[in-house]
C-alpha cells in the first residue's frame, strides 16, 4: 500500500508548527497504524531527517498514551479503537491520511503530535480518590456490593486516560473523563462516604485547567475508545446538583 | 568482596513476618518529614510504596519516565491477582499460596519471602476493595474469584481482564491522593540515568527530563527502584515498549548485585508475530487456558483452515502430555510445549511459529454470552489486531517474553546491596524462583509496595534521622552527572547509519534465539559472541538524530538499547553458569527422557548473584544458598 | 467551593441553560396551543376570546414578565457558553471533526441566533405593535386585535416563509434541546432515554409543523 501523509511538525511547544507532506511507500494493511509511523521514522533517521514525535507504551489499548486525530477522528475511523490497535488495512491505498495531535487549550502541544495532558492529572488529584489509609480497611467481603453497579462501576473506570473525549468534543469539554471518575467512586460504598465533596473539587478543577462547557453532543461517547457511556455524564450532573443543593453549610 | 546476607528471620515459618515486623525500628512522625525518600518508577509496587510512604509522612519524590503516573505498564495485566482468603472454601490457605508459588517457581526461590508475599495477599484484596477497585462480584454482593493458571483453587480476584489496569488505577488514585496532599512529589517524564552514592550509601540520582534534555540531580535518604523488569531486551516482548532496564543497570553498575538473571518467563500465550515491521507482542491473557483448549494438526504441513479439521486429526497436545493438569499447565511448561510442537513441523500460520486455542467446545458448552462475559474484551483485542474472529475460529497464539523473574538482588528487607537502596516489584528477584505462577505479579508488587516496604524502610531510616538533608553538590553528584553527560555526548557523536531500533531488533533475535525457551552451552557462547559483535557495531554505527538538549525520543531509546546488550550478555553468563534446567530456564543438555526440565538440586539450590566488573568483564558470581525447611524439593509434575 | 465573586461551574451553567430550555418548550406548547385557534375558521372568535383571557388574567401578567427572564437568561447563559467553549480550543483542526455528535448538537448556537433574529422579527410585529411603539395593521381597531394582524402578515408570502424556515430551524434547536435537556438535569437512564429522544423528537416535529400550518392556512386557505 501507498499513503500521503499530512503530518503536524512542531518543534517544541513554542515554535510554530506546520503540516509537512510524507510520501510512504510499501506499507503493508498488517501493520498497525504505529508502526506505519514508525516505518516512517525509519525512513526520516536514515535520510537524516528529525523523526515524527509521538506517544505510544503499551501498544495494546490499556495504558492511554497514544492519541492521534487521524483523518478527522480522535484514534482514527474504527470506534472502540485506540490509535496503536488501528490497522492499516482499514485504509484505502494511495489516500492521503491528515495526522493531528489532540487540539485544546488544556492540551498544549509539546512536540508534533505530542501533548500536554497534566490537566488531567490535576483534576484527579482534586478529589478522583477514596481516602483510606494503607493498613485502615477492613475484609474485603464486610460491605456487599450488587453485582449490577459493581459491574456499572467498572464499566466507568475502564477509562485509560487518553484525552480523545477532549479531542472529540467541538468544546473541548473534558466532561465524559471527570464523570467517569466521579461516577465510579459515587457508585460503590467505598467511595459515597465523599461523593459531594468530590464532584465539587473535581468539576470546580476541571473548569479551572481550561476545559470547555459540556453542551451533551455525545461526541466524546462515540470516540472513546473504551465506550465510556454518556450517562455517566448525566449521572455527574446528578451528584453535583446533590452537592449543591443538599449539602448543608456546616 | 561482598558478603550475601539474607538476613532472613529465625523462627517458625508462619510467624517469621509478624515477629519480625514487630521488631523492626521506627521513626517518629516528626522525624519522618525530615527524611527524603525517592521512588523510581509509578507501576504497582512503586506507586504503592510511594503512597504508603507518603501517608506515613515521609517527603517522597517519584519518577516516571511517562507522561503519567497512570500509564506504568502493570495496567496491562490481564488476568488477576492472587490472595489466600479461602473465600471459596476449597481449601485454600497462606501456606497452600505459599506452596504453590515454591513449586511453580520450581524451587528456587526464598522459602521466607514467598510464605510472605502470600501472608501479605489477603491485606492487599481489602486495601484494593476500600480503594474502589471494581472486583468482580457474584450475585450475593461478594467478590468472585476464579482459577488461574496451574494452580487448583480458586484464589484469582479479576475485574474482567483488566485487573491489572484497575490494580494500578486504584494505586494510582492512592498516589494522587498523597501528591494532592504534598507528601509526594511528582517528577513526570524523567528517566533515570545514574546512582549516587555517597559514604557506601544510595543518596540520589541522575535523571534527564525527557522534555528539554536537562540532566538534573536529586538527592534523599534512601532510595527506591521500583522500575519492572527487562523483557524488552528481547524487542518483541509482552511489555510495554518504554520498558527498560536502564534504572536497575546503573545500580548494577554502581554495585548492588543483579540475580538470577537467566530466570525469563516466556508467556504461552500471545498473539504471535505477524509481519516484519511487529513492534510488540500483545498477550492474550492466560485466563483463556481455562477454558480454550490447545491444539495442534495432527499432521505435518496441514494447509486446511482450522473449522476444517475434525476432531480426530487435532492432537490436543498439553492434554495429551499433562493429563492432570491440561491446559492449565504452568507458563513455563505451556510454552515450551508450544515451541516443541512448531519444532516439530507441526505449527500453524504462514510462519509455522504459531498453535490454535481453540474456544469452540466452550461455547457450546457455556454459550456465547459466558465466554463474552469472561473474555469479551480480550477477544474483541484479537479481532482488532488479526482481523480474525475468535468467536468463529481458533485463535492463533505463540510464546513471547513476558516477565523477568530475575531483577536486583534485594534481602528479607528488600534491600540491595548497596545500603539504602531497595528494589520492589517485578524489578527485584524475590519472590518467584525460577518461573512466575499467573496471577502473583499483582500480588508481589502491591504486597512490596503498600505492606513490606513501609517497615523495612523505616527500620533503615531509623539511623538516618540525625543525618541532614542530602545536598546536591555534593562531589559523587558531579561525577555521576558528568559520566552521564558523557555518555550521551559519545552516543550523539557517533552519527553512523543505521536507527536505534534496528540494533534493538538484532539484539532481541539474537536472545530469543539462543537464550530463549531454550538453550545450550553452544548456543548461550555464541550467543554471547554476537552481542560482542553487535554491541561493538552499535557504538560505530548507530545514528541519534537532532540534539541531547530538546525531547529526542531517538536518543532516550539509544541509551536503553546501549544497556540491553550489558544485560544480554549477563543473561546468556547466567544461563551457561546455571548447570541445569529449572523453571523458565531450560538447559538442552540437562532434560529428562521424556523432554521435560531436570533440577540439579544437590549443586544448584541457590540464587545466582552477579557483581558487575566493568562492561565486557566477565562478572563475579556469588551464590546465595537455598535451604527449604518447609517443603520437600519434588520434581515438579503436572502429568 | 466555587470562587468567591459571581462565578459558576460549567455544569450550573448546564443547568440554568437546561431550566430556562425546559421553561421556553413549556411556553412553546401553550402558545402553540393558543396559535391553533386562528384555524377555528371562526373569524378568530375563539383565538380572541383566548388572547382576552391572556390579557387580562393577572397570573398571565406575571407570567410574561418570567418568559422574558427565561428568554434573556437562554439567550446570554447560551452565548456565555459559546463565547467559552470557542476559547477552549484556540488552535482548530485542518480536518474538521467527523465525531459522530448529530448536526442538530453541533449547530445549537447557530439555530439559536436564526431564532433570536426572528424573534426580534416577531416581537416587532406583535409586541411593540401592542405596546403603540408602531402603527396598527389595517382593520384592527386596538393593538391588542391581534386576529386580523395574523391574517394581514401572513397574507404576505416572504413573511410566512420566513416564518416557516424560522420554526424550522427551531424544530432542529429542539430536536437537541429535549433530550439535552433531560441529560442536563442527570436524567439519563437506559430504559428510558431511547424514550425521552423519540418523544423529544415528536415534540420538535409538532412544535415546527403546528407552527408552520398557520402561514399555509392563512396563505392558501384564507380570503
């Protein structure tokens, strides 16, 4: 298979960047979309060039460093796909292939397709934990918990972090991330002790580190790569408008 | 000369631990602020130990080389996480933990540190519980478990395949939690490059921030190496490809003893390699033995698609072999088993490198919506990455390098030897002897990290009080910045040809191939040749493009790469040294008639123990003996 | 938490955003429902008898004075969240995003601003004509008859397809708007969403059609 590619170059995360055009040739639809790009990179060292930044670890879907914007798609065409599990061959040879890093301004970008996602970060640390000492707990099997939103709990906290919910919005809203955090903690026993603090910390730090507002167009569900579900977000709102209005001022 | 000193309790196996612990030195909370702890590496046993550690109030500082703490490549393991609790009723118990893990690591581990690491289990079930890690439940509200990976009970606790992930992500929140609180403190995007010592003690380190090329300096009262394992020497491993082993190698080199290093697990179940440009391997999570069955054609060159084959031409070979165990053998067993059967000419796929694991008979027995529920996510992985559906044709799976069982050699405290400075998790050789049994890498590293450490470290630190804040100008901080300086210096001003990887590549074929599932004396001197040749080629003609000082994600694999070929060449020495097969280790000239591993317990019951000498110098071996007390030394059978 | 000053999370700007919505639907169905009296083919005898109750029933008075409260909160709460989330993304996309968010999400603003033109269109005709700000239709004898202004506007056909493409373009606010609504307030459920959009989406069809009937009457029907 033959591809152009139009590849986002930045320096560093002051310079100005630039699509910059690579003809790749020989790419075989086994290879994943990675290691296309990395084929590329062979080919850019070789011919001295400075090879094409990205983030990539696990290369299995599971630890959410890689994220492109691939033809218009945070992690490219297929749903429930991260960027390193796409294939080439659900490309058409000898098309052309647009590679952009996540665009927001709570993901600057630091070098070609590589952002900052610290914002994320900042908004666990305002309350996405339970607050239990290592050694305070008690057996594991004392608090029964329904398989049903034990299961529903889980379904939130597979998030990997990835940041394409940010991607995908037309807002930049990193609503679909925060809910699933706060949804997952609201929903077991462990965490409900603080849910009302937490959603407030954690939506209070998520406006503050630059997200945009959430205006429910569902994006972000479409292109998680988990399919983390939307309810979450409504579910969110719940336990915020809880913490609102129910939270005595003591 | 360094003297190996376990210092393993007397007593009574059982109570080993608890009097011990209720020995050990502590600090006081006020003196604990004072004391600076550093922590490399945010997996599960270096997160664990930092957030333990930061809730006792020491002042840690901890290092990633990822962007974040939360991407550390124990979210992706897949299957689960042992703990005695005996929740089933079928019998089990800290020793029967205990037990199993001895004779799946085929009895060469520490008899104390296992009943251990089992003891401590049960502690990190309820810790993962408080902390909001969606376990899976049954109906009744309580935590289900299954069985996992030859063992005969049912101790594995889950969350779907993601245990791993859901592990970390609740250790991580715990460590964001004390970042929050300004008990830790958080370096991103470092890799660490030297180890200070000053005064015979571990006193800091050497990063580079991987974002502008600046070499930086910091110091602490102890340091802590919680940096995985290092099967990416391999290339094409299971792990993550930032693993590395560079951390742990340059505290090898600065003296702390590297064991065992020969000790691979080499996981049966992966999807095989696909094509030339293959930049990993992606396990298939060995929960799947349980219910998908191996096979293979019966005949040579079969050509005819799997569906095609009927029952009576498949040889369902682990069955055939092992009937008590089936396909839930051990890894070790599982993949050689593999490898001999492809040897034989009867693999499967273009490359003959590869078996069928085929679920048809389970779901016809379970139907469709049990297998999904079980393995939903792993099987939609295989989609994606093959193409092919397993719900309809057998999966294709091959070995691949998974875990190192050898790491830094570490005492009963965790402790390398070189004073303050301690290894957890899959970076040290504790626990798992010779082969790993699924399911308790989990359970080492969060056991190292939230329940072991916090003692032993206290108990060092308890000396350490009246010792001021470390500074960094010190003149051992110069030198080891200025060596690492150097270092990258010579890597960019090679400027040869060909790219990092293609060295990366080269080395890892060479290791599979002669310090692999299997290995000969033949094999292991050759092998150690061409790493000579490949490493001396490495140096002339590897090429680093742009400059050190800016984010180079060229040179950060280069100065891995320039480490694997040390730690290559230490592996195939410890193969050859090791007279015997043994675990993951399978020596060609020492099986049984039946092809199956043959110990040498009389001269071999002991942990290898390497002391670094200079690159290329042949390294000195120190032998800590083995003495099992509690358990009888068994040839291990799974027939 | 919240800062000190007059400042609001995003999502209790979803949420007085979602209020003010569900007030103006509200609103939408009763005018509708008053609006479908012109067709009594009575001469308006109903539809006045309706706007006489409107005029002077003293809750309505009081009523009036909240839909313009929930007009003006919509309005600015809605162009304070465009203003934001335009910033939220400074550098855009060469290829535009192809995500799956439905036309009708995605264009909220810009329906919205058609809506917002044509409302000043409409309070222009009926309000300030009301208040005296402008002179009366031909045959009506005070500003409050309304029933022979419908006829005289609509009797132009630029108007009625202005007005027409007007509540067409509200059915598309709508269409999102319903649900949204729902989603805002944290009312998402698997059982009853699907519901909550099909019936979200037979309302914005009803309100956009129920409207759209009155010009078409008054211009093809009516002489």
């Amino acid at each position: 298979m033959e591809f152009k590619l139009k590849i986002w170059r930045q320096k560093n995360a002051s310079a100005k960047g630039k699509f910059e055009d690579y003809t790749l040739k020989d790419v075989s639809p086994e290879m994943s979309f990675l290691q296309m790009l990395d084929y590329l990179n062979q080919q850019i060292i070789e011919s001295d060039g400075e090879p094409v930044h990205f983030e990539h670890d696990c290369r299995e879907g599971i630890c959410g460093s890689c994220g492109l914007y691939i033809n218009g798609r945070p992690h490219g065409p297929l749903t429930h796909t991260t960027t390193c599990e796409l294939h080439m061959r659900e490309f058409k040879d000898n098309t052309t292939i647009v590679i952009e890093p996540w665009r927001s301004k709570a993901f600057p970008v630091i070098k070609d397709l590589v952002v900052d996602r610290s914002a994320f970060e900042k908004v666990i640390r305002a309350g996405g934990f339970v607050n239990a000492n290592t050694g305070s707990t008690q057996d594991a099997n004392n608090i029964p918990i329904n398989k049903k939103i034990s299961d529903r709990a889980f379904d939130a906290a597979v998030c990997i972090g990835c940041g394409a919910c940010v991607a995908a919005c037309k807002n930049s809203s990193a609503m679909l991330f925060v809910s699933a955090k706060v949804s997952q903690f609201a929903m077991l026993p462990q965490g409900k002790v603080e849910a009302k603090e937490r959603v407030e910390n954690m939506v209070t730090k998520m406006d503050e580190v630059g997200f945009g507002f959430c205006s429910n167009t569902y994006a972000c569900e479409y292109d998680c790569p988990k399919g983390i579900s939307v309810e979450f977000i409504a579910k969110m709102n719940r336990e915020f408008f809880s913490s609102k209005v129910c939270k005595s001022k003591k | 000369m360094i003297k190996l000193d376990s210092k393993i309790p007397k007593g009574p196996l059982a109570g080993k631990w608890s009097n011990y612990k209720s020995s050990l030195r502590l600090v006081s909370p006020a003196n604990k602020k004072k004391l600076d702890i550093i922590i490399v590496g945010t997996g599960l046993s270096g997160a664990s130990s930092a957030s333990a550690l930061g809730e006792l109030g020491y002042n840690v500082k901890v290092f990633c080389f990822q962007d974040s703490p939360r991407r550390a490549h124990s979210v992706a393991a897949q299957g689960g996480i042992n703990a005695a609790k005996n929740y089933k009723n079928d019998g089990d118990s800290v020793y029967r933990l205990f037990h199993d893990m001895i004779k799946g690591g085929d009895f060469r581990a520490r008899e104390a540190n296992v009943y251990r690491a089992a003891e401590v289990s049960n502690y990190v079930i309820d810790h993962f519980t408080a902390l909001g890690v969606p376990f899976a439940r049954d109906y009744g509200g309580m935590l289900d478990t299954r069985s996992f990976g030859g063992v005969q009970v049912s101790r594995t606790f889950y969350a779907k395949g993601q245990t791993g992930q859901q592990c970390l992500l609740g250790t991580y929140s715990s460590l964001s939690r004390q970042i929050a609180k300004g008990t830790v403190t958080m370096y991103e995007r470092r890799d660490m490059l030297d180890l200070v010592i000053i005064d015979g003690k571990a006193r800091g380190i050497i990063t580079r921030n991987l974002l502008t090329g600046e070499i930086e300096r910091h110091s602490a009262h102890a340091v802590v190496l919680a940096t995985g394992g290092y099967g990416t020497v391999f290339y094409l491993s299971t792990l993550a490809l930032g693993s590395n082993a560079s951390a742990a190698w340059a505290a090898h080199r600065k003296g702390a003893l590297f064991a065992n290093p020969s000790f691979i697990q080499i996981h049966p179940t992966s999807i095989p390699v696909l094509n030339d440009y293959q930049s990993k391997l992606t396990l298939m999570s060995e929960s799947l033995r349980n219910d998908g069955r191996v096979w293979v054609p019966k005949e040579k060159d079969e050509k005819r698609h799997p569906n095609q084959i009927p029952e009576a031409e498949r040889d369902y070979y682990l069955e055939r072999r092992y009937p008590a165990f089936g396909n839930l053998v051990p890894r070790d067993v599982a993949s050689r088993a593999a490898k001999e059967r492809c040897d034989a000419g009867y693999g499967v796929g273009d490359t003959g490198l590869s078996v069928y694991l085929d679920f048809k008979d389970a779901i016809e027995k379970q139907g469709k919506k049990a297998i999904e529920d079980k393995y939903g996510n792993l099987f939609e992985m295989y989609l994606k990455i093959t193409g092919i559906n397993p719900y309809e044709e057998p999966m294709r799976i091959y070995p691949a390098g998974h875990y190192t069982m050898g790491g830094l050699w570490v005492d009963y405290n965790l402790m390398t030897t070189i004073p303050g400075l301690y290894s957890v998790g899959e970076s040290n050789f504790s626990d798992h002897g010779a082969n790993r049994l699924g399911a308790s890498s989990l359970m080492q590293c969060s056991g190292d990290g939230y329940f072991i450490l916090p003692y032993t470290i206290s108990d060092y630190l308890s000396d350490e009080i009246r010792t001021p804040r470390i500074n960094t100008d010190h003149e051992e901080f110069d030198k080891a910045e200025k060596a690492a300086k150097e270092k990258i210096d010579r890597l960019m001003a090679i400027n040869g040809k060909q790219t990092v990887t293609s060295f990366h590549k080269r080395l890892g074929k060479i290791l599979w191939d002669h310090c692999g599932m299997v290995r000969s004396e033949e094999g292991l001197k050759k092998g150690i040749e061409m790493i000579d040749q490949l490493e001396e080629e490495f140096w002339k003609e590897v090429k680093v493009p742009a400059t050190a000082g800016e984010y180079n994600q060229e040179l950060e694999k280069a100065i891995r790469v320039a480490d694997f070929f040390e730690v290559g060449r230490l592996m195939c020495q410890d193969a050859l040294d090791r007279n015997e097969s043994c675990g993951a280790h399978f020596r060609e000239e020492f099986q049984t008639e039946q092809g199956e591993a043959k110990r040498n317990d009389a001269e071999f019951a002991h942990v290898s123990a390497y002391e670094y000498q200079g690159n290329r110098q042949r390294e000195i071996l120190h032998k800590e003996p083995l003495v099992f007390e509690n358990v009888e030394l068994k040839e291990r059978s799974y027939k | 938490m919240s800062k000190k000053g007059f400042s609001l999370t995003s999502i209790s700007h979803k949420y007085i955003m979602a209020a003010a919505g569900a007030f103006l639907m509200l609103f939408l169905v009763s005018h509708l429902a008053t609006n479908l009296l012109l067709l009594a083919g009575d001469g308006g005898a109903q539809f006045d008898k309706a706007v006489e109750f409107l005029l002077t029933n003293p809750a309505i008075k009081i009523m009036e004075y909240v839909l313009f409260a929930g007009f003006i909160i919509h309005i600015i709460i809605g162009v304070v969240i465009q203003l934001h989330n335009s910033s939220s993304r400074p550098v855009g996309y060469k290829v535009a995003l192809k995500s799956e968010a439905s036309a009708f999400s995605r264009f909220m603003i810009h329906s919205g601003i058609i809506i917002f033109i044509f409302l000043l269109i409409h309070l222009y005709h009926f309000f300030f004509v009301k208040l005296g700000f402008f002179p009366l239709y031909a045959g009506a004898e005070t500003g409050h008859d309304f029933y022979p202004m419908v006829a005289y506007t609509f009797k132009n056909p630029v108007y009625s397809i202005i007005y027409i493409l007007s509540f067409i373009f509200l059915g598309f606010h709508l269409k999102h708007a319903f649900q949204s609504a729902f989603q805002s307030f944290g009312l998402n459920h698997d059982k009853y969403t699907p519901a909550i959009k099909v019936v979200g989406t037979i309302y914005a069809v009803l309100i956009a059609v129920g409207f759209s009937i009155i010009p078409l009457y008054f211009l093809f029907l009516y002489n």
